[in-house]
C-alpha cells in the first residue's frame, strides 16, 4: 500500500446494508457502489467484505485521493451526490466513515 | 494499495489516547505501537492521522497478513500481547477494530 505522503487522503467507510446477505438487491448496491471509481481523482479504490468479529459491519470501501482538494471535488460530484442521495442513505442501515493522512 | 486476494487480511484500528495531544506520553505510545511491525508476519504496517469530522477517532493504524493463520500467529505472539495489556489497554480511551477481506 502507498504511504499517504504530500496531502493524499485515503477515504474509507464500513456499511452494513439493509438487504438481506446474498439478495439481489444487495447485489446490486455493491455494482452502484463500485461504479463510483469511475468518478475522477478516484485512486486504490478497494469494496471489500468487512470480517471482524468485533464489530457488526458487513462490508469496507476505501480509495484514496492526492489531496483535500481532489477529495473535495469527489465529494460534490453529480454522481457522487446522487449516489448518496438515491443509493446510500435509503440503503445503509449503519456505517462508519474513517478519513486518513500521513502521522 | 495491493488487492486483497488469497485469502489475504488487511486489519485496521481508529483509536484515540488518553493522552493530550503533542504530549511526550503520546509521542512514546506512537513510537511502541508502531514496533509492532516488528512481529513476522506483518506487512504493509501504517500508522496516520484520523481526519474525517465524521468520528472522534485521532489516529489509524492498518497491517496486512498473507493469510488468516498469520494474523493469528500476529495475534498471540508474545510482542503483541504484551502491547495489548502493556500499552493499549491502560492508554487508549477509544477505539474500534476492522478487519476486512476480499468480497
């Protein structure tokens, strides 16, 4: 993994959905969500299964972005913003979102 | 950020300190934490900042293991546990574990 040196941000959140495991529709939430790489100034963009014990997540999301400024412009992007409205908030039961730089 | 393929962990942690910020006990915690990557089998070791307004968590810490096996071997090697009761568990005010594997 790169280290987060010069501004770069890596960007992540822990979700679980409110479909049931294997549905069709939480199939089809994880495709909307993995097409959000497509956005620009999107880097290492990772969907992942969420696996421990101690917590009551089902799956990860992390990418990463060179600076505030890029992670800025993929926070107001058109699809981005629609993907929250239209996707994320009526979908999500629970989730946690966790923003990381350089120590 | 290498996928994670193989049966591959990536384990992560946001914590926060009992300590203040910019202290000297501070500094010592994040120079013990991060000579965990000491132990075999750790890879892709990182400790950062917490950024995101959306959580109170100061700092992240995230690692890789080849396979759930080694992140057990991680687990119980005597470095690790003597961290734990040592270190984190008088000093570390708050925090949540992640671990996350492919999808």
């Amino acid at each position: 993994m790169p280290t987060l040196t010069n501004g770069r941000v890596r960007h992540s959140a822990v979700f679980t959905l409110k479909h049931p495991e294997g549905s069709a529709e939480e199939a089809d939430f994880l495709e909307a969500i993995a097409r959000l790489q497509g956005i620009p100034a999107v880097e290492a963009f990772e969907l992942m299964r969420e696996v421990s014990p101690k917590n009551d997540f089902r799956f990860g999301l992390t990418m990463e972005f060179a600076d505030p400024a890029a992670y800025a412009a993929y926070n107001n992007h058109p699809d981005h913003v629609a993907f929250v409205a239209n996707r994320w908030d009526p979908e999500v039961a629970d989730f946690l979102e966790i923003d990381v730089a350089a120590l």
